[in-house]
C-alpha cells in the first residue's frame, strides 16, 4: 500500500487552482488502495497537530513568524522524521516551487521515499507573459550585458531544472509544459508525465437561467460575459476591460461579472457601471454565475490547466479564449472557444481589439455558441473528467 504525503500551504491554496487540484486529487486517491496524509503549511492551527482520519490524516503546521515551508525545511523536516518512517511506499507530492533546500532534505532523511513534483506553474510565464521567445532569448543571454531582469530568469531556470532533475517524477497539466521540459529544461522524457487536471461533474441544469437573474437583478436582455480569477496582469484583466470598452460600444446592455479579488477601476469610471464585482466566492456559488451568464472569458496569457476553464466547459458556457502558453491546448478556435489571438505582447492593443471581435462575434451568432456548447461538455467529460484523472494518477502511483 502507498502512502501518499501531500504537502499544501492552506492560505494560498483555498484561493487559488492548487486548492481545487487537491480536492479533486483527493477525491481520485481515496479511491485507491492508498494511505493519504494531507501536511498543510500556514494552517490556522496555534502549534504542531495531527488529525487521523479514516481514509486521510493531516499534519498541521502553524504559521511561520518569517517567511514559510520553503524558507524554513529544517523545522518541517525535524517533524516528518518523527512521524513518518522512510519507505519505499512512501510518495511525497510537491505542489509548489522553488523549494530546492526542502527536497535535499527529504532525499537526504528519506533515501527510499519517492518525490513526485507536480508544476502548476512556471516562473518565466508571469515575468515574460507567457512569451516563450521571450524567455528563450533572456535565459541564452551571458556576459556584462546581462539585465536584473535576464539574471533573475536565468536564476529561476536553473532553480526549476534542478527541481525537476532531484524529483522522480515531473506531473505537467499542458502539453505546452511538457515540451517545454523536454527540449528547453532538458528534462529527460522518462521522467515527465502529461496529466491534464480533471473536475468532478457539477449538475447545474436544474438552475434555471431567467430565475437567477432576477434574483441578482439582471434583465435576461443584458448579454452578460463572466470573468474567473485574479485581477492581474498575466491573467488579461487588463486587456480584458479594455476589450470590454470596445463591446459597450457595439452592445450598450452588455455586463462583465467579475469573480476576483476586486481592485480599483477609477481609471474605467465609463464602464464601471455595467461591470459587477463579486469577490472571490465559493465554487458552489459560482455554479448559479456559470448559468446566469451568456459567456466565459479565458483571457490569460499564461495557464496550465485552467480550472476555471473546465467549469465553464462544463456549464456549457460560450468561451472567449486567448492563445496564450498553455491556453492554447485546452481551446481550439470554432471547435470549443473563440480564439482572440495575443499577437504581439508589447502591446495590448492587437489583443484588445482581438478579444473585442471574438466576444461580439459570439454574441452575434447563436449557431456558433451551440456548437460550442456541444464540443465543450464532450471535451470537459472525455479529457478533463474526473475518471480519467483518476485513472492516470492511480497508473503512475502504482509505477512509481
């Protein structure tokens, strides 16, 4: 029997895709001859605590004064050598990075274990935007003529390849990411995986759409696009505003729901009107927000394997995608998404203007929309399904 230890920072993970892969990777190994130990990082606990469970025991560690885990392997290291003997069942699942001094450790206390290292981002996407000539250039460039910014690439590099040679096996969730290790990082192919996240079905047909709206006051005229994720940069908010400017334009009774952290839109007092703000929300209550609305925006420049993306797939809910890194292997244009291509990533404007038509051209076509919806809920059940997760987690785990 394996025994899995899955190491989580509680804080960051409740808001962000790391939180909802868990819940879904616990659901898959629940149901395998496995025993599970959740060790979550920065959890609200006061001091040390373990909680044993049935199926699942979770070690909890308080809030570091300084810092966190990555910073401070010794202290998290000193508890797992009293409460977890090395073993060649043992399988330690690495959800973030860089964390280089934490897995010396583990190989150097716990030789026979396995380390398994799943890669829900990559440092250069955010940096460069997901740019990938960009990165390429910046990682190739030596001498005085390095820039802060060049070193710090170059430095986070070999940070991830090192990462990536300590571990015994690499889990990418795109196919973006799986070359990127093999012909860049120069990873050996023997060590990677391509495991695309998988999602629990969410039966969301008996919310009737009409009666949703009014309970949030929204006229079942308006034509209503939905917005999933963090108000940043490398996730197309920016651009996103702007194309949505353009739209009001065209569609004077569109709405943007946005489901994020909320931020300051004194600069877009023009549209703020017609652009609601949620927060971060629950899933469950997402659900009624993925039927009210008419469209879902992907709008990143850089993902590996969106959640987001998945749910909207699921509801059925129209995409406006972008072709970002990543992106661009879970949507197709004209096949399950409107395809706004990026195009030249000094600049918005191209990608503006892009994403603008794509939205209009959905809303102009109710043909279009309804092939989408077929091929999205046939793609979130045949590739992004929670079965087929499951199955190709308890494949490697048994190997491994």
């Amino acid at each position: 029997m394996k025994n899995i230890y899955i190491i989580d920072e509680s804080r960051s993970s409740l808001k962000n895709g790391i939180g909802t892969f868990l819940q879904e990777f616990l659901f898959c190994v629940e149901r395998m001859d496995t025993n599970i130990c959740l060790v979550s990082f920065n959890s609200e606990q006061s001091e040390f605590s373990i909680e044993e469970g049935d199926k699942i025991s979770e070690m909890r560690f308080p809030v570091f004064p300084s810092g966190n885990f990555m910073t401070h392997p010794e202290v998290a290291i000193r508890f797992f050598r009293l409460y977890i003997k090395d073993s060649s069942n043992n399988v330690f699942l690495i959800n973030y990075s860089p964390c280089i001094a934490f897995l010396q450790l583990i190989r150097e206390f716990f030789p026979l274990s396995k380390i398994m290292y799943i890669i829900h981002d990559l440092s250069w996407t955010s940096v460069c935007l997901g740019d990938k000539k960009e990165w390429k250039a910046s990682i190739k460039v030596s001498g005085d003529d390095v820039s802060e910014k060049e070193r710090w690439l170059i430095n986070a590099f070999e940070e991830e390849k090192k990462m990536c040679n300590m571990v015994d096996i690499v889990v990418c969730l795109s196919l973006s990411t799986f070359n990127v290790l093999k012909e860049i990082y120069k990873i050996d192919e023997k060590l990677i995986r391509l495991i695309p996240n998988g999602l629990r079905k969410k039966n969301m047909k008996f919310l009737d759409k009409d009666c949703l709206r009014r309970s949030v006051n929204i006229d079942k005229a308006e034509k209503v696009l939905l917005f999933v994720g963090r108000t940043t940069k490398v996730k197309g908010f920016s651009a996103l505003i702007e194309a949505f400017r353009l739209v009001l334009k065209k569609v004077p009774n569109a709405r943007l729901i946005i489901a994020g952290a909320i931020v300051d839109l004194t600069s877009y007092g023009d549209v703020s009107s017609r652009i609601t703000y949620l927060g971060h929300i629950e899933s469950e209550h997402l659900r009624k927000w993925y039927r009210i609305s008419d469209i879902g925006v992907i709008s990143s420049y850089s993902e590996q394997c969106s959640y987001a993306g998945i749910e909207m797939m699921q509801a059925g809910l129209p995409i406006v995608s972008s072709d970002g890194f990543g992106v661009v292997d879970m949507f197709h244009d004209g096949i399950n998404a409107k395809v706004a291509s990026i195009g030249n990533r000094k600049t918005d404007k191209e990608y503006i203007q892009n994403m603008a038509k794509a939205v209009l051209d959905l809303i102009e076509s109710e043909i279009l929309c309804a092939k989408l919806k077929i091929t999205e809920r046939e793609l979130a059940s045949s590739i992004y399904g929670i079965r087929r997760m499951k199955k190709n987690y308890q494949k490697l785990i048994d190997g491994i």
